[in-house]
C-alpha cells in the first residue's frame, strides 16, 4: 500500500516538473518579442546568460560547498564543452530560429535532440540501438515532415529551419554530456560552469557593448500588450531559466529520471500557448498534428536511449530538460 508521505512526495515532484517545463518553454515569447524591439538573438542570449550567471555564483557562495572549483578544473574540457556547444551553441541558435518561426515550431525543431542521439549511437559509437529507438526515429522525422509540409515545398524560413536543427544538435550534446558526466559533476557546479563559458565566448560575438540597453527602460510590445523591456529580461532569467531549473532539480529527486524527463515534453505545449496568447501566434491544425507526431517519436527515441544504456531509473540522469545527478541540490 502505498504510503500518504510517498503520494504527496510523487505530487510534489509532478508539479516541480511540469513548472520546470511551462518556466522554460514561456522564455521563447519574451525573448522574441525583445529581438523584435531591437537586441540580436545573440544579444538576448547573453542577457540571458549574465543575469543566470549571477544569480549561480550567487547562490554557490550562499551555499559554500566544498570543491566546487576543484571539479571544475577536474573535468575542465566536458565542463568548456557543454558550455559552448549545450549552452551557447544551443541557446543561441534556438533563439535565432524562434526569431524567425513560429516558437512553437522552433522548440519542436530543438526537441527532435534525443533523435540525433540515435543516429549519434549508431553511427559513430557503433552502439545497438533498440528497435523502440529505431522506431521513435521515425516517427519524428515523419512529424516534422508533416510540421514543415513538405509536400507542398518548405515555406518555413531556411535559416530558421537549420537554427533550429542545430539548436537539437545543441541538444543532442547535452545529453550526451550529461551521460558522461552523470555522478561525476552536481547540476549547480555544471550549469554555473557551462554558463560561464558561454557568456565568454558569446562576448565577441554579442557585442553587448553596441546592444540597445535603452530598450529595457522603455515599453516593449509583446503582441497586443505593451510591457517594460526590464521585466522581459527578468522574465527569461528568473522564470524561463533559473526557476526552470531550480524546480526541475526538485522534480528529480522525487520521482525517477524518466518520469522527470517525460514530463520535459509539456514545454513544447506551453511555448506554443504563450506564444499564441501573448504574440497571436497560431499553427494549423496539420502543424499542430505534426508537432504530437514529432514529440510522440521523440519521447520514443528517448526511451529506447534509456534502454540502450541501461541508466538506472533512480541514477539521476536525464535525458531532456534537467540537468540533474545523484548529488541532491534542493532538501
């Protein structure tokens, strides 16, 4: 029988993940609307980027945990690689792609990752991959075709588009990383590290010094509504990137890394509600079908991952959307 502490602990861990993943996909919407008022995608990704940045150091020196910078010199070159390629690589690419489609589109494009995954296992690791795996490939690649109609030829933006298949590409390394480091590296000390990095390395490419910062004193139009530019900025970092994280640590210690990693997949939803709602964003029906396509093969892929490498459920690893080991980060 299970126990009323254990119910209310699975409950707890459900709401963590599904605010984990609403946080995270509303982020697209604010951060359009503050490329459309006049900073460049890589610039909102460095605001972005600064203020989670300080906000980690922040709290790593409220916390004071022993070690932290000798892991992090430890595992120096993984720690560098998930920062260029999962953090800014990433983070930058989707924004150019949500810039230039449809959020709702560029997030969907960004979670065919644990497809590239696959095709990761296979054809370089030579791995067996599961017939599920196998499976949940295509049926993604069968969704995307339906997102992108490609029977009536490609409308979508091309550069779009290739942002976004980079930003699953971007993806793909983070779980890849993740695998690799799992146990090794607790969350705040990872992410802390890879953001780091890639607010470095985005520096020369941003230009933060030619950024319009005038832009966050003034009204900012989000679709039909007018907010100031600051609280778009505070919104993709306090919301969409650390309560994104903080509650997705959360969600994964009370229940087991599947079922935190499914729950990943509200966030497509979500980015596409608050798109709708806040930019009058709208896709057709068949792009809508597409999208539950899309993300029923990548859930699929995901799984058979899973299976693949035979990750314990209660190991801490996630696949999407959490960056998460066994080390506990909230009590």
């Amino acid at each position: 029988m299970t126990s009323p502490v254990s119910v209310n602990r699975t409950t707890a861990g459900v709401l963590f993940g599904v605010t984990s993943s609403v946080a995270f996909g509303a982020g697209g919407p604010f951060a359009k609307a503050l490329i459309a008022a006049g900073f460049s995608p890589l610039q909102a990704v460095w605001i972005r980027l600064v203020g989670t940045v300080v906000v980690l150091v922040a709290l790593c020196l409220v916390l004071r945990r022993p070690g932290q910078l000798a892991t992090m010199a430890r595992h120096k070159w993984p720690i560098v690689t998930y920062g260029l390629v999962a953090v800014a690589a990433c983070q930058a690419l989707y924004f150019v792609a949500a810039s230039r489609l449809p959020v709702g589109i560029a997030i969907l494009l960004e979670f065919t990752g644990p497809v590239l995954v696959v095709a990761w296992e296979k054809l370089v690791r030579h791995a067996h991959v599961s017939r599920e795996s196998a499976i949940g490939v295509g049926v993604a690649m069968l969704g995307l075709a339906v997102v992108v109609q490609i029977w009536s030829g490609v409308h979508l933006d091309a550069i779009g588009l290739m942002a976004g298949l980079g930003a699953a590409a971007g993806n793909a390394t983070y779980f890849l990383l993740i695998d690799r480091l799992a146990g090794s590296v607790d969350p705040l000390t990872l992410t802390t590290g890879g953001m780091i990095v890639g607010m470095v390395v985005l520096v020369p490419l941003a230009a933060p010094w030619s950024a319009p910062w005038h832009i966050l004193g003034q009204s900012v139009p989000m679709g039909s509504h007018h907010l100031p530019g600051w609280t778009l900025a505070a919104f993709i970092v306090l919301i969409s990137t650390i309560l994104s994280y903080l509650s997705g640590a959360a969600a994964i210690q009370r229940l087991n890394a599947p079922v935190a990693a499914g729950l990943a997949y509200v966030e497509p939803a979500s980015a596409t509600i608050v798109a709708w709602a806040a930019l009058g964003e709208r896709l057709s029906l068949t792009q809508i079908a597409g999208g539950v396509i899309v993300l029923a093969g990548a859930f699929l892929a995901q799984r058979g991952i899973g299976h693949t490498t035979g990750a314990d459920p209660d190991s801490g690893r996630s696949i999407l959307g959490t960056t998460v080991t066994t080390e506990a980060l909230i009590p």
